[in-house]
C-alpha cells in the first residue's frame, strides 16, 4: 500500500506510483489544492518522467524580501565596477574641482585607479568564505556593508591619485567579499523552482547598479556620485537585520529551533517542514562524522570536480573579454562615427545590460544552464571576431563599416547578460557540496577576480603586442573553447536538487532504481526540502 505523506504541505513529492497514478504511467493531469487554512494555492502535476506527483509550493513573501535584501548588495557591487565608467570623464573637465585626470593624463595612472579594485576584490573573496562561515551568511552580509561605506567616503573626500587608488581598493575588498557569500544566501534559501531565477537576478542586480551610477554620473559630479553609491549596501545592512538565516547554516550550526523557525518563515504559513528539517540534519550528521573539510578533499571528485568547474566558468566568463569589451565601449561609438556622446553612450550600453539580463533571468529556469552558456558562448564568439576583422581592415585604412563594432557591441552584451554574466554565479553555488560551498566559493570568486585584473590592468599591453584585432580574435577563442568546456564537462542543474546535482559528481545516480529517489522504503528529501518521497507502508 502507497500513502501520501505530508502531500498538500511540502514543496515536492516524488515516487514511481501514487494514490493519483498507481501504475506510475506519465499523465498530464493537473489538480490544483489549498492547505487547510486556504492561505497557500498549490498545484499537483504528474511528473512526465516518472508519473509521480508533484506539489509545488508557492514560496512565501518573507524568502522574496530576505533574497532582495541580499541583492540589494549586488546593485552596490555594480556601482563599484561602473564608477571609473563616468567618473572619469568628471575627472578631467577643467571645470572640475578637484581636477584629479588632465586630459592627456598617463594611461598608467588610469588603469590603476580602474584595476585596483580587483586586487581589493581578490583579498575580499579569499577570506569572504571563513567569514560566511564562522559568522553565518546574515550576519556577513551586515558587516561588509562597513568596509563599503569607508571604501565611498575615501573615493568622495580624494584629492589625489593616490587616495582614489586605495578607495578603489576598500570598495573592491567589499566587492570580493559580497560576491562570495550573496550568492550563496540567495541559493541557500530558495526552492528549486525559482532557485535559477533568483540566483541570476545576482548579476540583474549588478548591471542595475552600473546603469544607476551611469545614469547619475552623467549629470553629477565624481565625488558626489561616490556619496550616493554608499546607499545600496547601507540600505542592504538595514533590511538583511530583519531576514532570516539560511536554515542550512543553522541546521550545520546545531541550531535546530532557529532552523525551523527560519524554514516557516521562508516557506509560509500552512507549510509542513519536517521533510527538510530531516534531510538537512542527515546532511549535518553526515558532514560531522566524515573528516572535516580540508585541502585535501578536493582529491576526491564530490569536492574536486565542483572546484574544477568553477574555476572554468569564472575564467571564460573574465577571458570572453567582457571587461575589456566595456572598456572599450566609449571609442567604439566614436571610431564608428556616432553622434552619440561617450556619456551616453554608456547609458546606452547599461539599460542594453539590464534588459538582457531580465531575459536571461526568465529563461534559466525553462531552458536551463547549459543552453544559455552555449548560446552566450556563439554569440561571444560571432561578436569578437567581428571587431577582430573590422580592427584589422580598418588598420588597412578601409573604414568603411562603421556600423559593424556598434552591432558587435550590442551582441556581445546581450550575449554575456543571457548566459555568462548571472549563471556562473548560481552554478559555484548550486554544483558545490555544502560542507565545501564557502570554500570553493571563495576560490572561485578570487579566481574570477584575478583573471578581471589580469584583464583590465594588461587590455592596453595585449593592443601593443597582439595589435587590436589580436586581442579581439583572442577572445574570440576563448569564447569558442567555452562552449566545448560547457558541451563536455557541465552539468545540467536545470529543476534539481542538491542530491541529484550531487549524484553526478560521486559517480551515482540518486534517479537509478525503478522507485525514483526511493530507497528500501526510506523517507528522504532533498537539499531544500523541494522534494519528498512516498512513503511505502506494508
């Protein structure tokens, strides 16, 4: 006899056969419920797979404002990567007071004041996963919103090279730390069906930043810009106070009651959270009772692999040559012979970033990961071979085709907003294991850091020695091997729990026996509770 447990209370409930498809035959039949106190509409589907059903839970207001909180820190980390962008244009009016940049300011000093902040970034992702760690992801989160606010202060009070560099450097340490834990949060306490959405709205978040500091940067001065970017991650300190802590963290903690206490209030009234309290403290126990993560797990492929992968997602999403790309930006539409001003033509570009990036965030959870990294791969590809050619003929003295790098531009940006931009983010949080996420996180996120700087302090040395067209046409490779790196070794992580994405890296399918996730007649569920078993009563 099969009886559904806890059905109309839980995210997800999976098996072969079922009071509503016995013979566990696929079905398209969809009967919609609500909980006994009418407060939550929930649907039962067949899985088309396995003919179980599903019961997916809407998720509650409480986990929509704790994710937005968070990433009201990833808008403050794209006003750190977009203020070179208009401040330096502010720098050298001569009206401006103080007149920091002449206009035929040393291109040295330039690249420093713009690539500082990915040293700064590469210190604050190294350490940002012990911090996660020993203080949670809430309590992280409030905390780097200090360094911001110093980092802002120095930049708004410069009047010198020198200052500007080391607040270059204090924003980019608050960059590098955000970057390694909101994430994280955000994944940490979301249901798979709308983990993907949420996960990219992480890079939204950051291209809304950059369009807000061009947007002001074009009718305001530097320093005041730097002023007004303290905001976002003062505004994020505020809210996150009053969000809960990831249930996973606490549950790793021992903290059970506050466990359960933030799983209600993420999951809504009326829900039933047995299921996932059960797995997350067999994960617990789990974790306890193996060896404690080190170094030298990562020989083992469950570690090893994850790591491997995230390493290559952050190095072609830097070595697709976006920051070089956007760099470059400004001359592309003078060299075309735009009428378009460098001021807007930024504008221009940011609100081109943000409506991609909407796209993109809508379609991850339907088309999944690995398509859009292929389609953003191609579309890399196409448009940096294209400036590649142009900048080649063009050095021939035939300029003639104005209008290809503008075109170019405009696909490559809608190319990394779709696929390369937010989905790196996500897939280091959702492929590692959670006893290693902060670490490998923080790996990953300083080796994205390194290869921005590697890229944005050496773009003029690679001009000089690969010529323009080089350079381009070097990107253009590297965007083709990233579509093999995705085809080859990826992971789809499209609707799946942590157990499943898992089951790949230890070489073992958790779908392989005829019960679905069944086993000897156990009860299990997954990484966040969105998917729980029948139970077989004899």
């Amino acid at each position: 006899m099969t009886l559904l447990k806890n059905a109309f209370n839980n995210d997800y409930v999976r098996g072969s056969r079922s009071p509503l498809n016995p013979k566990g035959g696929s079905s398209s039949s969809i009967i919609e419920l609500s909980s006994s106190d009418n407060s939550q509409l929930s649907t039962i589907t067949m899985d088309k797979e396995t003919g179980a059903p599903r019961l997916v839970q809407k998720p509650s207001v409480v986990l929509y404002l704790a994710a937005a909180s968070a990433l009201m820190g990833a808008i403050g980390m794209g006003t750190v990567l977009g203020w070179t962008g208009s401040a330096f244009d502010s720098m050298r009016d001569e009206n401006s007071v103080p007149r920091l940049l002449d206009s035929d300011e040393n291109k040295e000093a330039k690249t420093w004041i713009g690539s500082s902040m990915t040293l700064g970034a590469l210190v604050g992702a190294m350490i940002s996963g012990p911090m996660a760690q020993l203080l949670g992801r809430k309590k992280a989160l409030i905390l780097y919103s200090i360094p911001f606010t110093i980092g802002w202060l120095v930049l708004a009070c410069a009047n010198s090279v020198a200052l500007l560099i080391v607040g270059r450097v204090i924003v980019g340490l608050s960059a590098g730390l955000l970057s390694g834990t909101a994430p994280s949060y955000v994944v940490e306490i979301s249901i798979i069906s709308i983990r993907g959405f949420l996960g990219a709205c992480f890079q939204l978040c950051v291209t809304i930043g950059i369009l807000l500091v061009y947007l002001f940067g074009a009718f305001i001065h530097w320093n005041v810009l730097a002023g007004i970017c303290v905001i976002p991650t003062l505004l994020m300190a505020i809210f996150m106070f009053f969000m809960p802590e990831t249930p996973s963290y606490l549950v790793a903690q021992g903290k059970k009651t506050e466990a359960e206490q933030s799983l209600q209030a993420l999951r809504g009234a009326g829900s039933d959270n047995e299921q996932e309290m059960a797995h997350l403290e067999e994960q617990a126990q789990e974790s306890q009772q193996g060896q404690t993560f080190n170094v030298k797990s990562y020989f083992h492929r469950q570690h090893g692999l994850p790591l491997l992968l995230a390493l290559g997602l952050m190095f072609f999403q830097q070595f697709s040559g976006i920051n070089a790309v956007m760099f470059y930006a400004s001359n592309i539409f003078i060299e075309a012979g735009s009428s378009i001003t460098p001021k807007y033509a930024t504008i221009i570009i940011g609100v081109a970033q943000v409506i991609a990036t909407v796209v993109g965030s809508l379609l991850v959870d339907r088309l999944g990961r690995k398509l859009l990294l292929n389609i953003s791969g191609a579309l890399h590809t196409i448009s940096t071979s294209s400036l590649g050619l142009y900048y080649y003929y063009s050095s021939n003295g035939n300029d003639s085709y104005g209008w290809v790098p503008v075109v170019s531009l405009v696909i490559f940006i809608i190319g990394f907003s779709i696929g390369y931009g937010p989905i790196p983010w996500l897939m280091v949080a959702e492929i590692t294991p959670m006893s290693s996420r902060s670490v490998t996180s923080a790996i990953a996120t300083a080796f994205n850091w390194t290869c921005a700087f590697l890229i944005t302090k050496n773009f003029e040395i690679m001009n000089a020695a690969l010529t323009k067209h080089g350079t381009f046409f070097l990107f253009a490779i590297f965007s083709f091997l990233s579509m093999v790196f995705v085809i080859v070794t990826l992971p789809e992580t499209k609707g799946k729990s942590s157990e499943e994405i898992q089951s790949y890296f230890v070489k073992k399918s958790a779908l392989s026996n005829d019960d679905g996730l069944l086993k000897n007649g156990n009860n299990s569920s997954s990484a966040n509770g969105d998917r729980v078993e029948l139970e077989k009563l004899n």
